[in-house]
C-alpha cells in the first residue's frame, strides 16, 4: 500500500482533536514558509494542498493559530513528525527515518530549482552577489537543509599555540545511529543502488532518500560557469563553519587537482569574492573523504592559516610581478600573491609541476615509488586586501612506511585517539572537525579529573584503540599524563579548560605531523630548497 493510502486509512481514524492539532502544525508551516519568502502568496493553497494530502487530511483543520514569529520550523515540525510517526508515514521512529520525511514535508514548500536559480540571479544582478548568497543561506536555514538546531549543538573553542589560534570543534550534528537503524542497514539487500553515484551528484536534488542515503527533497543547487564547464553550487547541510559552501562539477568525474583546477578556483573566487574556495587534494591519505567526486569548498570565514604571515617574500624568477613565501603555519604552505592572475596561474601550474615529481632524500620526501605518485598540492584561493589574488598552495605527500603505515605526512598512532581521519582541506586550514564520540569521553575523563570518579588507571586498560573493555582504553596513556599534570581534585571549570587545551595541543601536533617541512631549521632549508627549484630568488621581493 502506498504512503498516501496509509496515511487516508489512519487519518479516518483520528479524533477530532488529533486532526485539529495536525491541521494547525500545518497551516502554521505553510505561514512560516510565505513569511520567509520561501513560497509566494499565489502558492500557499498549493502548498497547503500538498501537505494536506501527505498526511492524509480531506481539508483544512484546526482553529485561530497562535500569533508567533517563528526563526525556525523546528518547533513545528517536530511535533508533525510525531504525528506522522502515529499515523504510520514513519516505519521505525529512527532519526534517520523522521529525517527522510521531514525532507519530504519541506520539500513540498521550497521553491523549484529553476525559480530559486532565477531569484539568485535576479538578486545578484540587482544587489550584488553578497547579497544573493545572504538570500540562498537563510534560504537553506529555514528549509532545514541546514539544521541549525543541531549545529549549535557543537562543541567549539579557541586554542591558542605559537601559530596562531586554531579552531577546534566536536562535530555533533551528525546524530548517531541507534541499534534499530544498524539493524536495519544490515539487514536491506547486499545490492547496491548506484543512484545518486555519490551525496554529490547533482542528482541528489529532489531525491527522496533511502536509509543509507539521505533524503535532498529540501536541497536546491544553483549553476555556474567555472572555466566555461557547468559545475554548480551548494550550501553544506554541516556547516563546519560560516556559509560553509561545496561547489560540484556537473559530472562525477574523480578529484585531480592539475594546473585547470587553479583557473577554476580564480573563476569562483571572481564571481564570488567574499568567500574564500580550496580543494582537498586528489590522492588517498592527504585527500579528502570524497574522491571520486571532482569538487570544492567554500564560504565566508576566515581561517587560522590564513591570518598567518609570510616572514620573506621572494618574486619568481620568470614571473617578476608574482611574490611567493612560506607561511608561517605547521603545514608547508606557499602563499602566492599577484594583481596578474595569468602570470599567477603560471606560477602555481610550475609550482604544481616542480612538486609532482620533487624529491629530497634528506627531508624524506619522494615523487613516487614506481609509478605511483606521493606529491600533490592542496590549493586555497581568496581575494587579498588590496585587491591581490592570494593562492596557498599546501604541499601533500602521502609516502608510509613500516613505522607510520598510515603515512609519513599524517597524524601518527599516538594522536590517532583523538583525530586519525584524513587531514582535509578543513583541517589543513586550522579547524579541526573532532568525531561527537570525543564529547561523551571528554566529560568522562573531566569526571577523572575532578574526582566525581574514581581513576582507576588498571581499569581503563592498556590503551589499545580495539580495547572494548573500558570506553577510554584509547586514551589511558593520555588520562594519565592529564592525572599526572592536573591531579584528580580539579575545579568543573578547570577541568574543562585543561581537556580543551590539550585536545588544541594534540590537534596543533597532527598539523605538525602533516607538514612535508618541518618548523625547524632543517625543514626551513629544505623548504628553501623546493622554493629555488620553483624558480623563487629569495629576497628579491619588496
């Protein structure tokens, strides 16, 4: 039977108060959506209609509404999704399963993807593109694409270090499945469906969703042009940070990053110069999550790295209207800053070149082993004060070894029970993007700390990360270096700010660990050395 036909048959059976209470959650929706611009006023009975029938009302329901100002439907949909759950649109009463309908509620109050991309358009034209990207936001936010009432839910904090202050969050946005949700993903059928090919894929908008692909009938992408290819933009249902942007190619085509990529992100940064873009790199272990899908990142936040100076600036060799220099951050970062973008661009394709097949034995650096390549290049681009493009170009190396199999130029085993996942573009920025399982540990171990319980050092375990015996195994060698420098009769408070100080410390040591050069004098001459080879005369700039 069809969803429609289960929700008539239910809703048949309502009370009269149930079908009342239903009938004002949705009308006071519809006047949230028309408030907010989301729908016009020639669609309220459109949209009305639509949720009606969702639900399986004959017509309209419900007495006066409340005089509100909503800033988020949240409260209002909450409540629908219960009563969706009641009447049977909702099998198994997961988050994941509400988050599929609750998409599909939302979506029938969105605009169409061509009206949102002619509105954008209009507003850019008219106001200009801050402007437009201001509208899309909100647009997002109260779609509930973006679901700020999780966001807010991170953990956030400064840390302070000696390059600069890095930003650390504990992501919790993404809720964790409950034993019904695995249950369920291990038990659908071992047949993968390949559509969309990826959470990507322009194909996702519209899409209804499945238990083990999100739900995008609230995601509205817009087109643009980069480099004369169709790609085209989005907002991050995550928001790592402000106005958090992905921008996708037309195609699901793999990462590369290769001399276009740098045009690209110039054309974006043109067409929208209030944000920032970069790309994850393109191989395994200094990538990204996602590979197997050519896109960017964007927004308007500025990063630690970016606040980090240059100590020498050096012009290029052949390029005398192109200035280059290391910047001050743990990983190795050339900042290349030019009002020529064509000269600009030939500078960061040579660059490009210079590092794929760039080896130095004494930094431990090699362009390949066989024919397999380790040197690529995680590359930001921005509008610098004054005018000036301003491009990081980040050097990556993903080499291991028997003593780092996970790699060289990677967070070792030692920070792996705080951060062992690819170091991404995020992270390489200075934000890291902690898992929300930290949250749950570091309140138990600040119970340690403050003697609420017990430490017990033989039961935590041996601190092995497969452990299953204690919930902190993974960081028993760290909750006794913690108890040995703070004691176990701290302040809450105090507590508390020690764990974020260290969590900054040991994040601050992965940016370390990731660097090719490292911060000392002999990385300082072996990154010297790489700059020479590029075609950079040190202090030859003013």
């Amino acid at each position: 039977m069809s969803n429609r036909g289960e929700a008539a048959a239910d809703a048949s059976g309502m009370t009269e108060a149930r079908r009342d209470e239903v009938g004002s959650l949705i009308r006071r929706l519809v006047r949230f959506a028309l408030e907010r611009g989301m729908i016009g006023e020639l669609d309220e009975d459109f949209a009305h209609n639509g949720l009606l029938d969702l639900f399986g009302l004959a017509g309209p329901a419900g007495g006066p509404l409340p005089e509100e100002t909503l800033e988020s439907p949240v409260s209002v949909l909450e409540p629908l999704l219960d009563a969706a759950a009641a009447l049977g649109l909702i099998p198994d009463d997961t988050t994941t399963q509400r988050d599929l309908f609750d998409a599909r509620i939302m979506g029938l109050l969105m605009p169409r993807p061509s009206e949102t991309s002619a509105a954008f358009d209009l507003l850019s034209a008219a106001d200009g593109a801050r402007a437009a990207t201001d509208w899309f936001y909100r647009l997002n936010i109260d779609s509930n694409y973006i679901r700020m009432d999780r966001i807010s839910k991170n953990g956030y904090w400064l840390h302070p270090t000696d390059d600069g202050e890095l930003e650390i969050t504990v992501n919790l946005s993404k809720p964790e499945k409950d034993p019904r949700e695995i249950a369920l993903l291990r038990s659908l059928p071992q047949t993968k469906v390949d559509y969309p090919k990826c959470l990507l894929c322009r194909e996702n908008v519209g899409y209804a969703g499945r238990p083990d692909h999100p739900a995008r009938q609230n995601l509205r992408i817009l087109p643009l042009t980069l480099r004369g290819e169709r790609w085209f933009f989005q907002y991050s249902p995550y928001v790592y940070y402000n106005e958090h942007s992905i921008i996708l190619r037309g195609e699901h085509v793999p990462m590369r990053i290769v001399p276009e990529t740098f045009e690209r992100l110039l054309d974006f940064v043109d067409a929208y110069p209030h944000y920032f873009v970069g790309s994850n790199a393109d191989l395994p272990i200094v990538g990204g999550s996602i590979l197997n899908h050519d896109h960017f990142q964007g927004g308007r936040h500025v990063f630690p790295m970016e606040k980090a100076g240059v100590a020498e600036w050096a012009t290029h060799g052949a390029e005398r209207g192109v200035r280059g220099g290391i910047v001050q951050w743990p990983m190795s970062a050339l900042r290349l800053r030019s009002r020529d973008r064509t000269a600009l661009l030939r500078v960061a394709a040579e660059v490009l070149a210079d590092w794929r097949a760039y080896s130095d034995a004494a930094a431990g650096v090699y362009a390949a082993s066989g024919d397999v390549p380790h040197n690529t290049i995680t590359p930001i681009a921005r509008l610098a004060e004054g005018g000036e493009y301003e491009l990081d170009l980040v050097l990556r190396n993903n080499r291991t070894s028997d003593e780092h199999p996970d790699g060289i130029f990677h967070p070792h085993r030692e920070l792996h029970h705080i951060k062992k996942e690819n170091i991404g573009l995020i992270e390489v920025m200075g934000l890291a993007v902690l898992p929300g399982r930290l949250d749950a540990e570091l309140s138990q171990i600040a119970q340690l700390l403050t003697g609420e319980t017990a430490y017990d050092p033989a039961a935590i375990g041996g601190g092995q990360e497969d452990a299953a015996s204690h919930p902190l195994a993974k960081h028993a060698e760290w909750i006794a270096e913690l108890v040995a420098a703070h004691g176990t009769g701290m302040a809450p408070d105090a507590a508390r700010a020690a764990l974020q100080a260290a969590v900054g410390d040991k994040f601050h040591a992965v940016l370390r660990d990731a660097g090719v050069f490292k911060q000392d004098a002999a990385g300082r001459a072996a990154f010297g050395r790489f700059l020479a080879a590029a075609g950079f005369e040190p202090g030859s700039a003013e």
